[in-house]
C-alpha cells in the first residue's frame, strides 16, 4: 500500500479556510487573553480526568504495556502544565514591565 492512499476518514481535501480575521472583528487584548486561558482550562481539564480515569481503571493499572501509555500522558500533562506555566509568568512579567516605563 502506498503512503498516497492513506487518507484519514474525515479528511477534508482541497478545501482551503480563511482564518484571518475580518478587519471590521476588533477583539481586545483581555478577550484574547481569556479566549486561550479558557481553552487551555477546558483541554488541562479534559486530560487530568482521562489519566484519573486510566489510573483508577484496575485492568489498566495491572497491563506493563498501558502503564507505560499512562506515563506517558502524565509525563505530557507535566510538561503542558509546566509550559503554560511558564509563558504566563513570562507574559506578566512583559507586561510589567511595560507598565513600569
């Protein structure tokens, strides 16, 4: 089989999306800023319930080959957590000092 012929099933081909906002869409900085907080909430959320669900599961617990999934996803989620932590206090810190001068 060659690579040409794997196609995903929902797939949407040869359609192009603008995703440039339109100039008359003004959106402010502080909706921006709770825009991408509340996506990144949601999307930590949804990741810290599916490795609870995974880590209480005891068919999953007792398999080598799931555990090694789960600490894998724990060890994703640390690093998605410890970014985002970073950035923010990286942002404030910009923002600060832009106030101070």
């Amino acid at each position: 089989m060659s690579i040409a012929t794997i196609v995903p099933e929902n797939a949407v081909i040869g359609q192009a999306v603008n995703i440039r906002p339109m100039e008359t869409d003004i959106v402010s900085l502080d909706d921006r800023l709770l825009q991408a907080f509340s996506g990144s909430a949601i999307a930590t959320a949804v990741d810290k319930q599916t490795i609870t669900n995974r880590i209480e599961d005891p068919n999953l617990v007792t398999d080598p080959k799931e555990l090694a999934i789960s600490q894998e996803m724990i060890s994703d989620y640390n690093l998605y957590v410890s970014m985002v932590s970073t950035l923010t206090r990286k942002g404030v810190g910009a923002v600060e000092t832009l106030l101070r001068s």
